[in-house]
C-alpha cells in the first residue's frame, strides 16, 4: 500500500526537474557570446583585377598601394600587362599592385584577399611558381597584378604565398 505522501512527492520531484529541464533549455537558447575585442578577423573587402602580366621595368619586389594617378601613371609605365589596364576612378578607389621578379617563366602573381584588420589594410596574394617537373623560358620575368580596392588611407601590409604547380600529365 502505498502512502498518499508519496504521490507528492513525485509530483514535487517532477515539477522540480520540469523546472531544471526549462531552466537548461532557456540557457541553451541564449545569443552566442561576441567575439573577443581582438579577433583579428576584419573587414572582407571587394577588390578586382586591372591589370596583370610578366614582363615590368621593376628591378625589386614591388608591393604598393597607389592613391592618385600620377603614381599610377609611373607604375603603369612600367608595367607591360597583357591587355589594357582598366580605369581608375582614385576619389571611390586605390591601385593594390604587386610584382614580384623571376628567373625563368611560368611565374605568377595573384590577390587572393583584401581586408581592413583594425586600422591596417591587409593583401594577400600568392606566387606561383613551375614545380621541378615544368619546362620554361629562360630569363627573367617580373609577374605583376594590379587590382582595385575600396579607398582607404589605412597604412598597407601585404601577405605573399608561395605555391608550387605541377605540369606533370
């Protein structure tokens, strides 16, 4: 025989774990929490290609960011691009270029991202050079691309990749 106590205190029980069970489920529910002051994610910014090609008057490494045509004009002199640059419009935008000198062929340079990381604005682009098994001109080469961006007055930093490619069939 049971003891009418006992019902309630199951239903006590009961009415406590329905209490626990809704109190997980609100917190299970909560916005996630925001990322930390110094995630060093950053604003993905549009950009898109101008120009590009293999063959500059640039002896060095070139990365820069160019904000008004005359600059632009120097450094589009010097550039030998496969087909005619784009324009520029400098008041809505910025020139990212880089170009990087080689010693043979098959070289080439490509923005993969642009981005505003706190106040820095942030290029990465890979070179791509022949693996061992690809057959190439000889002689030197300075790969380029010049691409458009949203203009900024952020001080720049460019993140270069290297990658190898394959020729094999």
């Amino acid at each position: 025989m049971s003891h009418p106590a006992d019902g309630a205190v199951f239903r006590s029980g009961l009415a406590l774990c329905s209490l626990l069970f809704l109190g997980v489920l609100a917190l299970g529910c909560e916005d996630p929490p925001p990322p930390p002051e110094d995630d060093p994610a950053g604003e993905v910014l549009y950009f898109e290609p101008i120009g590009f090609g293999t063959r500059a008057r640039l002896r060095d490494t070139t990365e820069v960011v160019i904000r008004d045509s005359t600059t632009w004009a120097a450094y589009r002199d010097s550039l030998t691009a496969t087909g005619p640059f784009r324009p520029v419009d400098f008041s809505q935008a910025v020139v990212l270029l880089a170009a990087v000198p080689a010693p043979s062929g098959g070289h080439l340079v490509e923005f993969e991202a642009v981005e505003l990381v706190g106040d820095t604005l942030v290029a990465q682009y890979v070179l791509s050079v022949p693996g061992a098994d690809c057959i190439t001109a000889m002689g030197l080469t300075t790969p380029f691309q010049a691409v458009l961006a949203r203009r900024t007055e952020a001080p720049a930093r460019f993140v270069r990749r290297t990658e190898a490619y394959s020729c094999e069939l």
